[in-house]
C-alpha cells in the first residue's frame, strides 16, 4: 500500500508573514470595493489568520480633505484568502480622532 508524505507537514499549513498578510488584505478588499485602499491601520493576528483594518476612500472630493474615506475590519485565513469583512466606521479625511 502506498502512502503519501504532506507538503504542508504535521502541523498543517503555514501562516504567511505580517506583509504578506497586510497586502492580501489591501489587495482583496480593493478588488471587491473596486476602491484604492489607502493603508493598513492596524493588523493582529488571530486563531483563524489575520484580522487587518484598511482605510479606503469612499468618496473623493476637492479639497482632499472633505474626502469621505472608511475603515474596514477585513478577516483573513492563515493562507491569505479572505474570510469576510464589514465597515466599521466612515469619517472625513481631515478628521482627527479624539
């Protein structure tokens, strides 16, 4: 009887690194928004993956200050696909959290 050896290894897969994690984030959430992200603000990783939270520019007006841009919460797997993602909150680009 044959058997077969695991590319992956005994612990199963590895989780990608937190750049690469930070890119699959930006990346995947900007081709189903069809919006450039701006950046990652913050990523931390969990017991499913990633969880990264990318800032985006919803509306784009002039002066760039009256922008409307929005954080999104973006959940990822150990290998980088995207699980889910939700809004969690829209403000002004001038806007300066208090």
């Amino acid at each position: 009887m044959a058997t077969t050896e695991s590319t992956e290894g005994e612990r199963g897969p590895q989780r990608i690194g937190a750049p690469a994690a930070m890119r699959h984030a930006a990346g995947q959430l900007a081709q189903l928004l069809g919006c450039e992200p701006g950046a990652v603000s913050a990523l931390k990783a969990t017991d499913e993956g990633w969880s990264a939270d990318v800032e985006v520019v919803e509306i784009e007006r002039i002066p760039d200050t009256a922008s409307v841009m929005a954080s999104y919460r973006v959940q990822l797997d150990a290998q980088g696909e995207l699980l889910g993602y939700e809004r969690i909150r829209r403000y002004a680009r001038g806007q300066i959290d208090r």
